[in-house]
C-alpha cells in the first residue's frame, strides 16, 4: 500500500553531478521531482536521465501505512546546483547532528531524513526476522512492537540503545546507572514475548530496563525481559514503580526522580521528569545528539490524552511541554508513531491546541454550562460521541486547570460541577 499524497521528499547531492532522489513508490512524476529540487534553491532542472538505484520499506510506524521509498540516481547534465546544498551530503548530515547545540539552529528535515533512510545506520542490533526497526539517532533503535495501545495506534515503540564506545567519557557526573545497552517501555503484547526475548537475548548481559510511565503497552513485556536476562536493573518513577504489578518485576530497581543521568556504553542520557500525562510520567534525553525520547507526552499524530486516573495534570502537562521547547531537542521520539524532526514546531502545535481547547471550554462556562456534560456537549459538538467519553477526561483537567489560574466565573459552582463528574458517563449513556 502506498500513501494517497506524497511526503516531504529528500535530495542527497553527491559529487556535484550526481543526484539521488527519493520519494514514495509510484509517485515518481515531473511534480515530485520539481518540487524536491526546488526545496534545495533548484527549481528547474532539465536534461537529467533517472535511474532506479533501491527500494526501500520503512517499519510500519502509527496508523498510517508504512512508507515506501524508491530511491533514484540522476546525471545532472546542464547546471551546478547552489552552494547551500551542500550540507546535505550524509557524512556532513551525521557531523552537523553530531556538532548541533541546544538552542542553536535546527538541522533541516532533508538533512535528517538522509540520515533515517541512507546507509550510515550500524545495523548492530539483531533483530528477528518478523520485526522491523529504525535507526536514529545513530545508536538509538526503534522497533514498532504490537501491543495494547489505544486506537489509532497499534505498536509502542521499543527503544534499543547498544551503540558507544563503552568508555565513559564523563568520570565527574555522577551516574545513577550504568549499562553496556538500554531497552525503554517494552510494552509489547504476549503473543510478541518471544521476539522480545530474541531481542533481549542478543543483549549484552549489563542491561538497564528504563519505563516513561506505568501504562500496560508500555510494561506488558518486563516479565519477559526479567526471565531473559536476571542481570537486568529496573529504573523509573517511584509513582511508576508502585503501580506496576509486583510479579512483572522483582529483579533489582532503582527509583528515580528526573535529575539524574544514565551512562550507556559511555553515552549519556539525562533523565526528564515530564508529569502531565501521568504523574511519575519521565523523558529521557539523549545527550550527544540532544534527541528527546517523550514517551507519551507526545504522539506521532493527534494530541495525546492525559490519565486523570494516575495523576494526570494539565498544568503539569503546559510546564512539561515548556520545558521540551526549552531542551530544543534535534529530534523527539515518541513512544506510538514516527520520529519528530522538527520538535519545536510539534510542541507548539500542542500548546496551540491544549490553549484553544481551553478558550472553548472557558465560553462553553460562561455560556451557562454548569456540568461536565454541559461543558463537553459544547467543546466537542462536532465530534463524535462515542469519544467524548474519552474526551471527558482531557476536559476535567482543563476545568482545574482554568480553576488553578482562577479565570473561573465567580458564578460556577466548581463544587456541584464537581459533583456532576460521577454522572457523566450515565448521562453520556442515556443518549
Ligand atoms: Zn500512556
Ligand atoms: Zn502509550
């Protein structure tokens, strides 16, 4: 199957006479190739004959359908392409990642995009031969497991760090673990286990477990990687440890609070703690490549919903998403869908969509709605309501939230507002 509108497609410049161009199969067309030339400061190139070169079929990532690349190699016969361009070769694409400082300029998709689907990935992980998986940045593996995830995503991703040089390189910080390979949220389901413990198998022995949060399809495999490997040592959230099921882990654990930092192989990772989506909820950030893994506070597509029943927040969820933007990660890896490369834009995009949902809610108040149900009837009139059972949730937070910076009305009554919480779902089912 094949995306119904082509992505963004990339340039490779190589040699200054050689082109490669990528984009979706069966998209090849005089469109596609004009617009990828012209996103490099070359609009107009004639005279140039294609050659199929690979295809290539990407891990089928989030509800979409897995990308399939072809890659094309072309003689550029008639004119130089522009200077600006060059930076895209894959040797400088991998040293400008490497070189980038927070806060500095953001590596361009192209750049990027060379590196997730060019041959620079060390492919030193072995994988069965039934799961896919994808490298970026260099080290950092993603693998798309099945599992209990809500809809419309079907896999969480596995993340798999093996890569370093194993000395470490920073005596004076003090780490609170240290391991030879890293493997975060294997929440796979059990018809998966055994692909997990092949995985897990092939390891180095000195392995740290490290959880974002306590959700089933981001646990459900600890007692799979527990039987595989008894060396292995457990670290996450005391609110995350507590609510995960004593018999899934009893091997060694170590709580931690999102101040300290991990060193694998020699690599650095800082610990993030990120509350809003859960309370004991943790990002980890990848030093080197100031890549950002955001669990679940960010998803591959649409916004991500917040568990009122584990400590879910909204203000914590706003100050959270603050301190993401302030990281200026290269890139943000979420637990369900595709790597961001343009996390900046991402976390904005929330914010936007948490405030407008929040104007919505605060007229829907002033308006006159009094209950929960009111309030939902109103901010997601045209949605479905089958979700707005769902949506209940994200819209409680954001009540308390208006409640916490006190731009309530001083006519709502937050107590019998509060009081209609525990008949919503009766009314929502007399409907
Ligand atoms: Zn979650
Ligand atoms: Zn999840």
């Amino acid at each position: 199957m094949v995306n119904a509108t082509p992505p963004l497609c990339t340039l490779i410049y190589h040699l200054k006479i050689k082109l490669y161009l990528l984009w979706t199969k069966s998209h090849i067309s005089d469109f596609v190739r004009e617009k990828v030339l012209g996103q490099v400061g070359s609009e107009s190139v004639h005279g140039v004959e294609w050659k199929f070169l690979k295809f290539v079929e990407e891990p089928n990532f989030g509800p979409g359908f897995p990308i399939e690349t072809v890659y094309v190699t072309g003689d550029l016969i008639l004119e130089p392409l522009k200077d600006h361009c060059q930076w895209s070769s894959n040797e400088i694409c991998s040293n400008l990642l490497l070189q980038v400082k927070p806060g500095g300029n953001r590596i361009g998709p192209l750049a990027v995009n060379t590196l997730l689907t060019e041959s620079t990935q060390s492919h030193s992980l072995k994988l069965p031969p039934t799961l896919s998986c994808q490298e970026y940045p260099p080290g950092v593996n993603i693998i798309p497991m099945r599992s209990k995830t809500a809809q419309p995503f079907h896999t969480t991703n596995l993340i798999v760090f093996t890569n370093g040089n194993n000395q470490v390189k920073h005596e004076s910080s003090p780490f609170i673990a240290h391991g030879e390979a890293m493997i975060i949220d294997p929440g796979c389901r059990s018809e998966f286990n055994k692909e997990l413990a092949e995985i897990v198998t092939a390891l180095p022995r000195k392995l740290i477990v490290f959880v974002t949060h306590h959700h089933r399809d981001h646990v459900d495999g600890l007692s799979t990687v527990q039987k595989t490997n008894p060396d292995a040592h457990l670290l996450a959230h005391e609110n995350t440890i507590s609510r995960i099921r004593k018999d899934d882990w009893t091997l060694g654990c170590t709580t931690v609070s999102g101040t300290e930092e991990i060193c694998i192989g020699g690599e650095r990772f800082k610990i993030i703690f990120s509350p809003g989506h859960t309370d004991g909820h943790l990002a980890l950030l990848h030093v080197s490549t100031n890549s950002l893994i955001a669990g679940d506070h960010c998803v591959g597509q649409g916004s991500a919903f917040l568990d009122i029943n584990s400590g879910g927040n909204m203000n914590d969820y706003f100050q959270t998403t603050y301190k993401f933007m302030d990281l200026s990660p290269n890139a943000l890896i979420s637990m369900h869908g595709r790597v961001n490369l343009w996390p900046k834009h991402m976390l904005c995009g929330y914010l936007k969509n948490r405030r407008s949902r929040e104007s919505t809610i605060l007229k829907a108040i002033e308006s006159g709605s009094k209950t929960l149900f009111d309030i939902v009837a109103y901010t997601y009139a045209d949605v479905d309501r089958n979700l707005w059972v769902i949506a209940a949730s994200n819209v409680r937070l954001h009540v308390e939230h208006l409640a916490h910076q006190n731009k309530l009305p001083k006519e709502f009554s937050l107590e019998n507002y509060r009081r209609s919480c525990s008949q919503f779902t009766i009314h929502v089912g007399k409907l």
